[in-house]
C-alpha cells in the first residue's frame, strides 16, 4: 500500500474513522467528511498530530444521496484521485422504537444501507475511471444472520453484505479492491450503556485491524479474528435457541 495519496474518511466523527485515520495519516492529505464539518476541530489537530501532510474538513450527509456525486467530484479535483476511502458512517437506531416508528425504521435501513450503497457505488464508479483506489466500509456480525432483538439494524447489514459481496466481483480486474471489515460488538459511543458481548473491541482494536489488512489481500476481515468462528456457529443454531438468544 502507497504511503502518500488522499484518504477520505466519510463519516470524519466516526470513532473508528478518526482511528484509521491518525494510523493512515504519516505524508498523506486526510479529509474528514461529516455533518457540521466546522466543528472537526479536535479529530482535524488529532490527524495533524498524527503527521498528515494536510488535513481537510468537508460538509457530507450521508442521507443526501444526491450531494454525493458533486461531494466526490470536488475532492477529486481539488486534491487528485482518492487512494483510499473509508465509509465510517452509520446508526444503531432504538430497536423497540423502530418496531413502533416506521419513519424510525426506515431511517436506519436508509443511513446503514441505502446510503451505503449509493456512496459506495459513486466511488466505485470515480476510482475506477482512475483505475485505482481503496474502498473501505463496515459491516458487522448483526448481518450474519438476523436476530430478533436488533432485526432492523441487522437486516441493514445483512443488505450491505450482499451489496459489497456483488459489488467486488464488479469490481475485479479495474485496478479498485473493496474492503469489509466486520466487527463483533465494539465498546464505543454507539453502544453506550449496553453491557459488552464476549469478544467486544475497541474502535483502536478496529482501526488497527483494518490498517493491516489494507496491506494485505483479503476482501473481509472478522475483528476480533474469532468472530469469524462465532458467525459459523450463528449459521448453525436450530430456530428455537436461535430465538432466545439476546443480542
């Protein structure tokens, strides 16, 4: 993996991103792309600190499909071709609500995977008229197989799965990898006040992970490593212990 180049990290927030983004920032140009882009103080002198060459910071809504397209457009032509962009973005939603709110139901399925899918597919499209580039997003162990106690939420994931699962064969032979990181339960702000799964990490254990398999080959990486076996189990449970378990 090339030392120089922009990184983009859409969702700039992001616990997650911001870690990738001081691990990747030495000689790059980092943007950190996010709503209320003015306010990035901190995760933009965090990202300097962290030796990038220079750091920018660029509204982005996810939600907003259609400013996607000029969003990328402008990056590029600012700062030439992206070599790697990371899709940070997301929500956890309020199962219990989501079951009585539509409106709130949808708002997950939009933000973790209709927005998804159209940024993913923008990029695509611009990186491989370029004929190179890294696109990084997350899915999660929720999409293995969808439980009842976070079916909205994981049925996103289970939906971006299969988006990005199509999407890189797409992509073979254009020069472009996708890359999927799929966390188990990660001890952060979105998930504040939930008492942690076995094999939890931190969004620096993620980050970290995600680095290192930039300079690999693999499409998905589990992190922890064991989530990938606990996932093979999910597949396997009979319905009825299925059902019962909690999370």
């Amino acid at each position: 993996m090339k030392d120089t180049g922009l990184v983009v990290i859409f969702g700039g927030r992001s616990e997650i991103g911001l870690e990738i983004a001081t691990r990747l920032a030495p000689a790059r140009t980092v943007v950190l792309a996010a709503r209320r882009s003015a306010t990035l103080t901190v995760e933009a002198d965090a990202v300097r600190a962290a030796g990038a060459a220079q750091v920018h910071t660029v509204e982005f809504d996810a939600d907003d499909l259609g400013s996607h397209p000029g969003l990328i457009a402008a990056l590029v032509a600012e700062h030439g071709p992206i070599d790697v962009a990371v899709l940070a973005f997301g929500i956890l939603g309020d199962q219990r609500r989501a079951e009585r709110d539509s409106a709130h139901a949808a708002q997950i399925a939009h933000t973790d995977y209709v927005a998804q899918v159209g940024l993913l597919t923008e990029l695509a499209t611009t990186m491989r008229a370029a004929g190179a580039g890294t696109i990084v997003t997350f899915s999660s162990i929720a999409g293995v197989r969808v439980r009842r106690a976070n079916y909205v939420y994981g049925s996103a994931k289970a939906g971006l799965d299969g988006f990005c699962s199509g999407l890189a064969q797409a992509l073979r032979g254009s020069g472009v990898r996708l890359l999927v990181i799929r966390p188990g339960f990660v001890i952060g702000r979105m998930t504040e006040g939930m008492a942690p799964a076995p094999f939890s990490s931190t969004p620096a254990q993620v980050a970290d992970a995600a680095v290192r398999a930039l300079s690999g080959r693999r499409p998905r990486v589990w992190v922890p490593w064991q989530v990938g076996g606990i996932a093979a189990v999910f597949r396997l449970l009979p319905g009825p212990i299925w059902r019962r378990l909690p999370r």
